[in-house]
C-alpha cells in the first residue's frame, strides 16, 4: 500500500501541470475562429449602395478615362464579347484593323482583372483593354482613333 502513495507523488512531480490547479489565462487576440468583431459592426462597414449604384459610380468614374484604357477598360461578356467587339471595330477611317496577341492588362476600373489586344491601324499600333465580366453590357461606343459599327 505504500507504493501507491509514492507511486502519485512521483507521478504528480514528473507532470506538474497535474500537480497544479488549472489557471485561466486570457486567450490571445486573433485565433483562428475568434470573432474579432460583432456582425452588427461588420454590416456598419459595409457599403449601403446596391450592386447598380455601385456599378453606375464605377462607369462614372471610369468616364473620366479613354474608352479601352485600363482605367475604363470596354465591357464585354466573356472571350466571346471581346471577339465580337474586335469583329465590329474599325480604323476611323473604316478600314480594316489588325488584331494582335491577346495578354493579361491588371486591375481594370471596375475592379476585375483585365485582358488586352494590341490593335494595329495603318502604321499605329493601341493597345485596347477589356473586362470581361459584364455580360449584360453591350458597348457602342469605340475608343479613341476607332470606329464601330453598329
């Protein structure tokens, strides 16, 4: 019977954390899975604007740029709204135009990453950049130096 009582001391000594009372410690800031803020607050921050609104201020700051540019990229729906933009796209002096390479252009104007063709007429090459996001949107208008058909 005497091993028993040893047995726990030694036992209680090796691991002290049993020989101790747990202490509640404060639990640090930013766990994964820690609410860092209420959702009331969440929603506060968010925008009150509806997707339109939002939409109607992008093109109206993006108005301020030239049409094609990669801070008014044109809007068309998906790979084939930008073939079928370039298919009604003209010289201004409605010969044909020569569509490059497409490449990857960065963050347009309205927050989407943007692609871009290099777009040659006569002896003058542009740069035209696309969002491709906008399936609703069909553009009638052309970039500067070009002409569309309508």
């Amino acid at each position: 019977m005497r091993i028993t009582p040893i047995a726990l001391i030694c036992l209680a000594s090796a691991f002290p954390a049993f020989a101790q009372q747990p202490q509640s410690q404060p639990q640090p800031q930013g766990e994964l899975g820690d609410r860092t803020q209420s959702p009331e607050a969440l929603f506060r921050e968010m925008s009150s604007e509806t997707p339109e609104q939002e939409m109607a201020r992008l093109v109206a700051a993006a108005a301020a740029y030239p049409l094609g540019t990669i801070e008014n990229p044109v809007r068309v729906g998906g790979p084939n709204g930008e073939r079928a933009y370039l298919a009604r796209l003209s010289c201004a002096d409605s010969t044909a135009i020569r569509v490059g390479a497409r490449s990857e252009a960065g963050q347009g104007g309205f927050g989407a990453i943007a692609g871009a063709y290099s777009v040659a007429c006569g002896g003058t090459t542009r740069r035209i950049v696309f969002d491709m996001y906008h399936a609703e949107h069909v553009e009638s208008a052309a970039p500067p130096g070009f002409a569309i058909a309508r």
